[in-house]
C-alpha cells in the first residue's frame, strides 16, 4: 500500500524531475511511474509524512522542517 500526503497528488502532477536531493528524485520518480502505470495499487491518504516525505532531507520526525 501507498501512503500519500492529498498534497502530494498534485505534486505527482507537476513532477519534472527535480527536488531537494538526489534521493528525493529517485524517490518522487519511483512513486511517480508507479502509479502512472495505472495498476491495481491501494493508496492510503494520510496526514503525517508518507512515502514520498520518508528521504525529504526537511523530515525531521513526524514533521516538516522546512520555513516556507
């Protein structure tokens, strides 16, 4: 199962293959191809950090670090 931030929905829709740190891109692009293929994949909204947040170098915890 995917955990996704709904914010991160739109992000996916935008992604251009760029971001905070080289892990974050591969990352972002990993969870990106996936669900462009359109298969039979569950994805659980949630509030806190998801999968795409888990190699964000602004994690710090169960929150986002940085000012925006």
């Amino acid at each position: 199962m995917l955990k996704i931030r709904p914010h991160h929905l739109f992000c996916l829709l935008g992604f251009k293959g760029s971001g905070y740190s080289r892990a974050f891109v591969e990352n972002m692009s990993r969870i990106s191809t996936t669900i462009k293929k359109g298969l039979d994949l569950d994805i659980e909204l949630v509030k806190g950090p998801d999968d795409i947040c888990k190699v964000c170098p602004y994690l710090s915890g169960e929150t986002c670090a940085k000012k925006t």
